[in-house]
C-alpha cells in the first residue's frame, strides 16, 4: 500500500533540495517510491509525477508540520543579494515589487529587484484552516546614487505633508513698541551632514550632533537676552550651513567629503531645522533672512533660502532677502555690517566695503566685516573697518584632523547693535 503522506512528504523535501543522505547524497524518486510501498516498473516516475500533480492540482494540502522550508539570504560576489523565504501574500502583491522588496527586508529606495520568483503553496493549519502561501525569490542590487524625479517628488510630497501636519507654529507675541536695538545672529559653519568618530578625530559629530547644537544656541541667545526689546533679528543663512553641494556628497570645488546622510534627507532635515529657529526668532522680535554663500554649500544654500522664502511668504514677521549676491551689507543707524565667507577676497576684503556700499559707508561711523570658513575666532582692525572670523561650532573630520586643524573653541557669536553707539555687546554660546 502507497504511503501518500511519506510520499508527499519526501516529494516536496526533494524539490526543495533538502532531501539527503548522512554522506550529502540526494535520494533519488526511484527510493523515494520503493519506501512510500510504489510497485511495478517505473517507480520513480509514479512517485515524481505523484507530487508533481498534488502541487499542481492542490489535490490534498499537505499539513504545516510537513512544509519545512529554510529561509535563505545570499550575499554574491557582484554586490547583489538573493533572499528566499515562505510568505503569505494576495497574487497581486506577488506581482507588486514594491511589496516584494518590504517583505523580504529591503527598501525600495536604496535596492532594486533583478529578478523575482513566486510558488503557490495551500496549507493546512489547525487553527486557521487552509490558507494560501508563497515560496518567494528575489535577487536584488543596491540602487545607484541617482533617484528618479518621481521618487524625489514622492519624498519631498510625503515630507511636507508630514511636517506641515505635525509642526505647531509656536506663539507669537506682540512687540509693544520701538527700539532702538538690533540682534545680529550668524551661526557660521555648521556644516550640517558632516561625520566625525570619535576613534578617528577625537570626537563624534553627525547631523543629529549638528541640529542639537544649532538650537541651543538659538535658545541660549533667546534666554540671554529676553530682557531686550529688539527692532529687529537679522540671521543670514549660508556659509557652509551644509556640509556638501551635490548628489555625490561633493563641495563646490568637487572635493568628496565625509557625510553621515544622503543628499536629498540631509536637504530636509536642514530647511527644517532653519524653520523652526525663524519660528523662535520670530516669537522675539522681526526677523530678516538673508543668503552668504559658502565654498561647500553655494547651490543648496540658495535652494534652502527660496524654501525658507516660500514657508514664510505670508508671514509679515518675517522676511527673506533672495539675492545669491556673495557679499551683502546691512545698514543699521550708524552701523554697516557686510557679510562674506571669506575664503575668496582674502587681503582684499578691507579695501572692498568703501567700494562696493561707498553710500552706506559714508552715512555710516562703524563699520565690520563678518566672515567664517576657519572655524575660529579672528579679529583685526584696518583703517576703521572692523574684520572678524567669527568662531563654529562644527565637529572635527578625519581631513581636518589629519591635516591639524583642531582645537579651537567650538562656539557662536551674538551681536547687539545700538542705532546710536554701534555694536554694545557680544554673547558667547560656547559648546562643551
């Protein structure tokens, strides 16, 4: 007499290869069939077509103790993976490679599928009854740098919807009446994106690190000077706010840089950091946004200002100054600030000013540059013009560290300015 059972059993190891002898040796149908009790001639054939025909056919699902079905990832030598397990899915999401891609573990945004195979299986179940399996198989690659524009429209439409539905806009209260004061905020070089071990530069530094040090300086400075009644803020954004330029995690120049998130996630966590600190600002006092471009970050720079811009559109305490010009100057009572990075003009920045703002600079008796890209704090005076490299408080990469650039005092600078007296104070917001 057949033992079907066995012989189901046995049947479906054998497809699944994991049917062997003690020395690694496959049985063949013609064992299979002698020990399930299949006489006459062509045994091995009966038996082979006997499975064959109860998978097509689902003539008697076989039970969930007989299905034992190893799961299998693979790692190959071209970079791709091969990953193999039993799923329960509809057909369509059989043919769905999104939904392929999720089940088996892989994002959809980083890996692509190669080649995928799906096997119909029904089995029984004691407490569920039967129920339709799939032996899945996919063979996947990572995807290349390069995202399709409807994948970049996708993300940018699911982040706005996200963060417009989550952001509470904080209150804003009413400035009571005029002063004669201005606060100046220039957070230079944060270089948002950029990664630093410990191991390797003495300290750890990655986005994250980056946005908890932008904000606390934004709150450091609202709390220490809660006691003023400003006019206004005027916070310029640039100057190496990003860490890098393009898609390839590469400066202006095209000099690859060590980064800690992809291009387009670090764009949004920086427009969004941005928000939030105008949001603040403007619960103290107008706020006036303006653009310095930095030698690693002038085109996503510029993009974050026209983001920045389109947020606060209609927000009449805020406004947002959109020429990519690479000096600005600022004019307030009988101050002048101009603002650059500092890495072109060199020598030639304390001749450009009377030049360039020669009006402003005749209205006006104090008169200072402000500049970043060396991380730390220099000051010096020519002919009545004021020149200060004011200090960051970006973290160490392995480039600045094998070349020597450490040690300096990671900090920011607040600037007070009086209509009458010029700049009166300076704060500190140093980072520990």
């Amino acid at each position: 007499m057949i033992d079907k059972d066995k012989l189901i059993k046995l049947g479906i190891q054998k497809r699944n290869k994991e049917l062997k002898y003690v020395d690694n040796k496959e049985y063949s149908w013609y064992e299979i069939g002698i020990s399930c009790g299949i006489g006459g001639n062509n045994i091995g054939e009966k038996a082979r077509c006997f499975v064959k025909d109860f998978i097509r056919n689902n003539t008697k699902a076989p039970s969930e103790e007989i299905i034992k079905y190893k799961e299998v990832i693979e790692i190959n030598k071209d970079g791709s993976n091969t990953s193999e397990k039993i799923i329960q899915m509809s057909n369509s999401e059989s043919k769905d490679v999104n939904f392929l891609l999720k089940i088996h573990g892989y994002c959809n945004k980083t890996w692509e599928i190669v080649s995928a195979k799906s096997s119909i299986w029904d089995v029984n179940s004691k407490e569920s009854g039967t129920k339709k399996l799939y032996s899945s198989k996919i063979i996947v690659k990572p995807k290349t740098n390069i995202m399709s524009m409807e994948e970049i429209k996708l993300d940018l439409k699911e982040h706005f919807i996200s963060f417009s539905e989550n952001y509470s806009r904080p209150f804003i209260k009413k400035i009571s009446h005029k002063s004669d004061k201005m606060l100046e905020i220039p957070i230079m070089d944060l270089h948002l994106g950029k990664l630093g071990h410990k191991d390797e530069t003495g300290e750890n530094y990655d986005h994250k690190i980056a946005e908890q040090r932008f904000l606390q300086i934004i709150n450091d400075i609202i709390e220490r000077t809660k006691h003023y009644n400003f006019e206004k803020i005027i916070f310029p954004i640039g100057q190496d706010f990003f860490q890098f330029n393009s898609i390839e995690s590469e400066t202006v120049a095209g000099t690859r840089v060590d980064s800690d998130v992809r291009w387009y996630k670090l764009f949004l966590k920086g427009v969004d950091l941005l928000v939030k600190s105008i949001e603040l600002l403007s619960e103290v006092s107008n706020v006036e946004v303006f653009y310095v471009p930095g030698n690693h970050d002038k085109s996503v720079s510029y993009y974050a200002l026209n983001y920045i811009y389109a947020w606060f559109r209609n927000n009449q305490r805020v406004s947002v100054d959109l020429s990519p010009s690479c000096r600005t100057y600022k004019e307030y009572g009988n101050s002048l600030v101009g603002y650059s990075h500092g890495n072109f003009e060199k020598k030639k920045i304390s001749n450009i000013m009377q030049v360039e703002a020669r009006e402003q600079w005749g209205r006006t008796k104090y008169h200072e540059f402000h500049l970043g890209h060396y991380h730390s704090e220099i000051t010096k005076e020519e002919n009545g013009l004021i020149i200060r490299h004011i200090s960051s408080v970006t973290g160490t990469d392995a480039w600045h560290n094998e070349s020597g650039f450490i040690g300096a005092v990671k900090k920011a600078q607040a600037f007070i300015w009086d209509k009458e007296y010029g700049l009166t104070d300076i704060l500190h917001s140093i980072i520990i």
